[in-house]
C-alpha cells in the first residue's frame, strides 16, 4: 500500500505518477547516453518495479471500478484496450531490462535500444492519454470522495 498525502484527492492526480514514469525513463537514457550503464540499469530497475506497481494497482483496483460504474463505455475507452497496453508496456519493461543487462557502450546497440525507446515512448504517452481522457476522470466523476482517497491510497505518492 502506498502513502497518499490529503493534497491527492483526486484520481486525475496519478498522472503525476505518468510524469515520474516519463522523468526516470529520461534519466535511464541520459545515463546511458553518458555511458555509465550501471546507473542505466539501477534506474532502469526502479522504473520497471515502479511501473510494475502502477499497473497493478490500476487493473486490481481502477478497471474493475471504471468496468462496474462507467456505462456506456466511451469510444476508445474499452477495458480491454487498457489491459493491452498495460501488458504491452510489460512485456517492453521486460525486454529492455535483459537487453540494459547485456548493453554495453557500442554506440550500434544504443542506437537500436533507442529506436526501440522511441516506440515504447510513443506507447507510453498513448497510454497515458487514454487514461487521463476516460480511466482517470470518468472514475473522478462518479467515484465519492471517500472512494477517491481509499483508491488513492493504493498507489505511492511520496517524493512525486
């Protein structure tokens, strides 16, 4: 469980958690650009288990909200297209962590990491999107504000 400060009252305010997400992946490509690719994997990690945590806490606790309360579902709004991403968004978490493993500073291999990068940032900021659009303010919508804080609580806030 996460701690949630009075200030996250709403659901909207986990798009706060998608610009962390997008500040440490950042940072991952900075350290690597840089050459330091230990840093580039610990950051790595961090993103990968913060994600992980994220998306979680999203299917266990948001879509099956958003599934109960919101009819009709919006165009472009289904769970199903969520769940896809969000395995979507595993399944590259994963793959770039055994290729950060392998990486070392040859310039080819980043430049193919980094076009593989811009793909997942693409993904990311779709995503991201999609749930600022429908997820996060339809839930805002019709969830009280008891509801919003135990939901809330489920995800980490601290340091963001």
């Amino acid at each position: 469980m996460g701690n949630q400060s009075d200030t996250y009252q709403n659901i909207t305010h986990l798009n706060r958690q998608h610009k962390k997400i997008f500040d440490l992946f950042v940072t991952h490509q900075k350290y690597l650009m840089h050459g330091e690719i230990d840093k580039a994997s610990d950051t790595l990690l961090e993103l990968k288990r913060f994600i992980e945590f994220h998306l979680e806490a999203e299917d266990n606790i948001l879509l099956p909200l958003y599934k109960k309360h919101v009819s009709p579902v919006p165009a472009g709004g289904a769970v199903e297209f969520f769940i896809h991403e969000h395995n979507k968004i595993n399944r590259y978490m994963d793959e770039f962590y055994r290729r950060s493993i392998d990486t070392s500073a040859d310039s080819l291999d980043l430049v193919h990491l980094f076009d593989d990068y811009y793909k997942f940032k693409h993904l990311l900021d779709h995503h991201h999107t999609r749930e600022d659009t429908f997820l996060f303010r339809l839930l805002d919508r019709i969830l009280t504000e008891d509801k919003k804080k135990e939901v809330l609580a489920h995800f980490i806030f601290n340091n963001i």
